[in-house]
C-alpha cells in the first residue's frame, strides 16, 4: 500500500486570498477553537509577535477594531487587522 503526504503550508490563508483578492495586502489571521479556547490557526507574513497556537484574546488587544468575515470554505473566522 502506498501512503503519500502533502504539506501545504499557510493552506487556509491562501483559500481565502482567492475567494477575497481585495485583503491580498491586509494583514489577516484566521482563528478557530481547540478545546474551549480561540486560538490563531494560521496568519499572514506580514503580522509580527503573533504565532499559531496565540490566544485570540492576546492577539486582538494589539489590533483596534478588526474586521471579521464567517470563512464559509473553512468554517472559522477570518479577521482583518486594521493597526
């Protein structure tokens, strides 16, 4: 039996970009639950001090007034950060 793994790094984010070319330049994260928590799932390069894994919580006291969109292709929250 052959076994084969793909590794698409940043898959989310890229998703996304196509659905919404107008947020190519934006900083964006995506969040999502693990447990009872929010946590960052993934993000763009162009955010510095955050990593996968962060707390939402933490995350948004650096931001004022994120933008959230529903990601209907992943089913998690797509945020707009606006500094």
């Amino acid at each position: 039996m052959n076994v084969a793994c793909l590794i698409l790094p940043n898959f989310k984010i890229k998703a996304e970009l196509k659905r919404r070319p107008h947020l190519s330049k934006k900083q964006i994260l995506i969040s999502g639950f693990v447990g009872n928590k929010e946590v960052v799932i993934d993000h763009t390069k162009n955010i510095s001090g955050i990593c996968k894994g962060s707390l939402l919580k933490d995350v948004l006291v650096k931001f004022k007034k994120p933008r959230c969109f529903l990601s209907k292709m992943t089913n998690t929250i797509l945020m707009c950060l606006i500094n």
